[in-house]
C-alpha cells in the first residue's frame, strides 16, 4: 500500500514529466517548422500561412527572436482569452460544449474540496481508529479517511450530512449545466447556416417490389406520402470493395511520389524496391516502374468494379437519403412513422455528409440486430478476462499485502527507492499501459455493430469504454485490491467480521488511483499537447513524401477531441471524486488539478489543432448527463455500504433516500431537456423556412441537396443518377411502371399498402 512518501515519489515524477512536456511544447511551438504541426487548424481555414523570415537559412526553420522564448508560457492565457460564441463559430458547438465538461468538473469538485477538508478531514484524522486496531495494513493517508472512525460513532453524522449536501450540490450543478447545454443547441439550430442534414432523412430497410428498383421504390412512395415536400434522393450503393481499391491506389500512389522525389534529388541513379509485401523481399525491381504499373493496373480495375456498382441491382441496398424542400417536411418524415409496417421505411435524421460512415450504410438491416447481439456478448467476455491484468496492476499496488503471502520477496522490494518507485509510480503507468488499446479494440466492435455515422460509432464506443472503466478499472481495482489486500484477515477471521473488512479497506484504495490521476491526469494531459507522434509523423513525411503545398496540407494530422476515450475518461474522474469526497476526501485536490489542467489544455487544442470531423449540435450531453448520474447513484451506494459495515446509525434509513431522489432528478432533467437533443421542433423548422424564403427565394433547393450525398469514391467522376419523376404539382398521378401496365395495386406485394396510403 502506497504511504505519503510513495505518493510524494510519484506526484514529484509525474510534475516533472507534466512540467517537461509543457516546457518542450512551449519552445517546439515556436519553431517555424513545428507550425503545421502545433497550428493546423489556422491552416485548414486558410488563415495562416507557412512563416516566412528574411535573413540567415536557419531561420526559416529556428526561431532566433529570443524575445519570445521569455513569453514561452504565454500559450495558457491564451487559450483562456476567446469568448465562447467566438470559439462555437470557429470550432463548432460539440467542441465548445465537450470543454464544458470539464469546467462542470471545477464546478463541481472545488466547492467539494472545500467543505470536505474544511469539515471532514478534521472529523477523521482525530478518531485514531486504525492506530488501535491490529491485522489491517493501512498508511498515513487512510488516517485521513473515513477508515480511522470507530463503528457505531457519533461522527458519522457528519459524513451522512455531508453527503447529502455533496449529492444536492452536484444535481444542482448538472441541472443548470443541461439548461446551459440545452439553451445552447437550440441557439445553435436556430443561427446555424443551410446544410444538407437539416433537409434529409435516412430511410433504412425499403421493401422489395417486383415491379420497380430501390430508387424508384423510394421515388414513388415519397411522392405519394409526401406530395408537397420530397423533392430528391440518393440510393445506397455497395461501394466498400470500390472504395477498397480507391484506397489501395492511394498507397501506393504516395510510395510513387516517395520514389519520385528520391529519384528527382538524385538523376544518376534510379530508385529500387523489392516485389514483396512493403518491398522487405523478393526480386529487386526498379521502383517507380513497379509503381507506375500497379497504379494502371489497379485503376483498371477500379473502372470495372465502378460499372459494376452503378449497372448491378444488387450493389443497390434497401436504403436510400431521401431530401426535401423544407426542414419542417424532414422533420415530419424523420420524426414519425412511415407504414402501418412498423419494420419497413424506417426513417431517422441522415446525419451531415462529412459524417457519414459509409462502409457500414453497406450492411442489411436485418443484420443488425445478430451482429450487436454478438458484440454484447463479445463485450461481457472482454469486461471479464481484462480482471487478469486489473489483478496484476492492482497487486503491484499492495506490496505489504504481497509480503505476507510470499514473504521470500520482502528482501527485494523492501528497499527504500524500489518500493517508493513500485507502489508511487508502477500501478498507475501499468494501468494506463493495458488501457491503451481497448479503444481501439470497442470502436472496432461498434463498427462491427453496424451504426451508419462517424457521431453514433464513438457515442456508441463511448459507452462500451465507460462501462468497461466502470467495471474493471474502479470496481475491479477495488475488489482485487481488497481481497488481495487483506487474504491473511479473511483467512482467519469469522465470516461476520468479512464486511466490516471489506468497508475498511474500499477507502484504502484511494492511494492506488491518486497515483493513477497522476499519471494519467497529469502527465498523459500535458503529454497531449506536446503531440510528439503527430510531430514525428509530420516531419517524416516531409522529408520524404512532400513535394507541393498540396502534399503539405496533406501531411498535417490536425486529429479530433476522441470522444469515444476521452469522455469515458472523464467520467471515471467524476465518479473517483463522487465517490471518495465523503470517503477520502485527500483524493479531491488531484482531481480539481486534472480538470483545470485539461480545461487549459484542450481549450487550447481545440482553437489551434483539432480538427472535427462532425457537427452533432451537442446531441451527446444527455449520454454525458446520464453517466454522471450514474456515478452519483453508485458513490452514494457504497457510502451507504461503508457505513453499514461501519455500524453507523439509522445510516441505511437515512441513505437510502439519496439514490431515490437522484433517480428522480434524473427523470426530471430527461423529461424537461432531453427532447432539444433528440428532435426537431416543428415550429422552429418553419420559422428557419421561412426566413430563408424571404432572404433568398431564388435559390436553388435542388441542385444544392442532389448530390450532397453521393458516396464519396463517385464524387468527381460521371455518376448517373435516375432521371426525377416530374414536379408534383403537374402530374396528379405518380408514374410508376405498375401505372404504365395499368396493373391493380394486388399486382405489387407493397402496392396494395402505398394505394391505401395514397387513397387516405
């Protein structure tokens, strides 16, 4: 177990490290040919432009004004200074509101931290409760929980009181913080400029009919359903092998220009490759020929498969984005029921172009439900075998505990520097270590899932990555830890002493994740805006693969804010100080520092380097609101707990309101904000519509929504889509090719269901 000098060990290494980051991104910023690398967002917009200086070659590349190293710092107070209007026009409202989520985090835990030392600590550290008892392991630290008062006192009071005030606090910050986020999406909605999304609608599982093809399907149905407001669509094409090859050119198109740019430094000698995978063996080639002709080759075999996909029917799927002339007709179609059929013409709001992950559009609906089927169970058995390493981490947190099981190590890791170094510093980097590819590993299991844009894939993984940090990283390090912990206590007691046990040590375990926010609250966040993999990256690409400016925009990797790991890891700080502000309340000050840190931090990578992929609105924060209940609900369940097992008074009576109210609140907050983040309201479409009539009566609906959603491997070729059935209004009768046999509506399996619906 971790004592003070353990954890003044690792809060010194982890300074540094958080210190040295901070430095070395300070003066790499400066240097001219970082500035792609530390600005790239300014450059995206068009608004800076590569730093030119007159004088000596090298300070093309070295910053030589030593003025501005003595301002080296001066990065924090600017990140700080943009107003948050200014920072939703330049960055969007999913930026502007996922830093808000630290500052509810300030919010939050300052005034907690506050009253928890003011009030609390003093009641604990004067008991002396662990000081008298025998066969426990304890350190300096625990004196100061909720672990050092005796069962059954009277200061327990305190505690109960305490967290009511802590559980009334927090649901009163999250409330104005929803009627902040909810007042802010409408505002949003309601001054953003025209986009292809806010007119169009996904339609998934289109029935098959014999008579017609998916796109006149599609055309029919919505100029019988929605006479005055469909106006186009776009059907789904089966275009993953197609774009594979796109992409497979690509590659091997930027190995050509590797080539070429070695080969144009140096006309005397032509480059060579070998034929093998990544030309690591087999016969030795000249490489831009090899290149050249694999490029004409595969885009040979691009034509082919681009025919194939427009002429073969079965490359159509049964889905379509159907666009309409108005935002109140999209928000009709998408917000209600399109058939009697409750499993046919499902409708949902299309998400923005940019946003949409096409590989997946590919996947048949009735797939769907089989594949998330599997990847919960897939899930369940990820969350249980990932307890081996939780177990291994948590027992390098517990030497003393180790030394009573195996006491033949106690020579080894009794040493001084070791075991300070072991129990400060070890646990918290191992932990980071195993967690860095699972969310890699969860956003490959959404994919699997099938959602249809880049926004639900990371809110979905998001949610796998919370439920995995919620059962393994906090509950799993708790009880691994405690049983480990104490094995020789539970060995020889009776089993009536096991759950005072247990209540004991759950608190001790607030040494083990002060080292963890250490190293991963504050180093890993000053480690993010050094960006040294995207630094390297860069640079390597531009000594070997950049030739024009276009290459060089190419080569930046602006990166996103990764909500699908970031917000998850959010959440297990608020749930860390949710549950130990009443328990061990020294935990709170390494909280408070993460969240300003990362505040600073992030607010500084969204203005000059993230580059978003999607705009959703902030339709995220009733996921991030949700969560964070859940960590209220779950601390005020084991504090309860512990204070059962503490023999503390009427405590069950008393605590067991707590998570009802919350619940409660819960409801209140859903029922009263969650409508803004989930539809549209009709009279808002209307008031946009019609302010846009009159602004701009002329333009021109149609050719702006026609090709917004074409798959991105047909944008810049010949793409021919279906001609339109004429305008409404002018033909009473929809043409169909049931029409032109003058067929009866029993013909068709879906006939009879669209005359019926024409009919009413």
């Amino acid at each position: 177990m971790a004592s003070v000098q353990d954890i003044s060990v690792s809060a010194a290494i982890n300074l540094l490290s958080a210190f040295a980051f901070l430095v070395a991104f300070a003066i790499l910023r400066l240097q001219p040919f970082n500035d792609r690398v530390y600005f790239p967002k300014w450059y995206l917009k068009g608004i800076r432009s590569s730093p030119t200086h007159s004088g000596a070659f090298v300070s093309k590349f070295v910053n030589l004004d030593f003025r501005t190293y003595i301002r080296f710092l001066n990065w924090m107070p600017e990140a700080l200074k943009m107003p948050e209007l200014e920072l939703i026009d330049h960055a969007g409202l999913d930026s502007a509101v996922y830093i808000r989520i630290y500052l509810l985090g300030l919010k939050i835990f300052i005034p907690l931290t506050i009253l928890s030392f003011a009030i609390l600590v003093p009641v604990n550290m004067t008991d002396g409760r662990l000081e008298r008892s025998k066969g426990l392991t304890f350190s300096d630290i625990d004196k100061l929980s909720i672990s050092n008062v005796s069962p059954g006192s009277q200061r327990f009071w305190a505690h109960m009181v305490m967290l009511y005030v802590f559980t009334f606090w927090t649901c009163y910050t999250l409330y104005k913080e929803y009627q902040i986020v909810a007042f802010m999406r409408l505002r949003f909605l309601a001054s953003e400029n025209r986009r292809p999304d806010q007119f169009t609608v996904l339609v998934r599982n289109v029935p098959p009919d014999p008579d017609e093809s998916v796109s006149e399907h599609v055309e029919h149905f919505f100029c019988v359903n929605h006479p005055d407001h469909y106006l186009t669509h776009q059907v789904v094409y089966n275009a993953n092998e197609l774009a594979a090859l796109v992409e497979e050119r690509k590659s091997l198109q930027n190995r050509l220009n590797y080539y070429q740019n070695k080969y144009d430094r140096n006309l005397t000698k032509r480059p060579m490759t070998k034929t093998g995978f990544w030309g690591l063996w087999g016969d030795k080639v000249d490489a831009i020929d090899f290149y050249s002709t694999k490029i004409e080759k595969l885009a040979k075999d691009e034509d082919i498969e681009r025919e194939k996909v427009t002429s073969d029917p079965k490359a159509i799927m049964p889905a379509a984005f159907v666009s309409f002339r108005t935002r109140w007709g999209a928000a009709v179609c998408a917000q209600t029921q399109q058939s009697r059929n409750p499993t046919i013409w499902l409708t949902e709001w299309a998400p923005e172009p940019r946003d949409v992950y096409w590989t997946n559009l590919a996947i048949p609906y009735v797939e769907l439900t089989i594949r998330r089927l599997i990847m919960a169970v897939a899930l369940f058995f990820l969350t249980f075998f990932f307890m081996i390493p939780i177990a291994f981490v948590q027992s390098l947190a517990n030497i003393e505990g180790i030394e009573k099981v195996a006491p033949f190590l106690k020579d080894i890791i009794e040493k001084k520097v070791i075991k300070s170094l072991i129990q400060g510093f070890l646990p918290g980097i191992a932990l980071k270590i195993f967690l860095i590819l699972l969310p890699t590993i969860l956003m490959t299991m959404s994919k699997i899932e099938g959602f249809t844009s880049l926004s639900s894939l990371e809110w979905r993984s998001a949610g796998k990555y919370h439920l995995f940090i919620l059962v393994n990283v906090f509950l799993g390090s708790i009880i691994t830890g405690a049983a480990f912990e104490q094995l020789n206590t539970f060995i020889n007691q009776s089993a009536t002493e096991i759950p005072k046990t247990v209540g004991v040590t759950v608190p001790m375990k607030a040494t083990f994740f002060i080292t963890y926010i250490m190293v991963d609250g504050w180093a890993g966040i000053a480690a993010e805006i050094l960006r040294l993999v995207p630094l390297i990256i860069f640079h390597l690409k531009n000594a070997f693969l950049v030739k024009t400016d276009q290459d060089r925009e190419e080569a930046m990797d602006a990166g996103s804010i990764g909500f699908a790991s970031s917000e998850p890891r959010i959440q297990l700080y608020f749930l860390l100080g949710l549950v130990y502000s009443a328990v061990t309340p020294i935990l709170l000050p390494f909280i408070v520092v993460f969240f300003g840190l990362s505040y600073i931090v992030f607010r500084h990578q969204i203005i000059n380097v993230y580059d978003q992929k999607y705009e959703s609105g902030a339709a995220f924060w009733p996921d991030v609101h949700r969560r964070l209940i859940v960590g209220l609900i779950i601390s005020q369940l084991l504090v309860m707990g512990l204070m059962s097992t503490k023999s503390a008074k009427y405590s069950t009576q008393l605590l067991i309101v707590l998570p009802v109210l919350t619940i409660w609140f819960h409801i209140f907050c859903k029922g009263r904000f969650e409508s803004a983040f989930k539809k549209y309201p009709l009279q808002d479409a209307m008031v946009k519509d019609t302010l846009e009539r009159a602004t701009d009566p002329n333009f021109n609906q149609r050719s702006y929504l026609e090709d917004a959603y074409i798959h991105p491997v047909f944008k810049g070729s010949e793409f021919e889509k279906p001609a339109a059935i004429d305008e409404e209004e002018n033909n009473p009768l929809v043409a169909t090719k049931r029409n032109s046999r003058k067929s009866t509506p029993g013909d068709s399996k879906h006939g009879s269901e669209i005359s019926s619906e024409a009919d009413a």
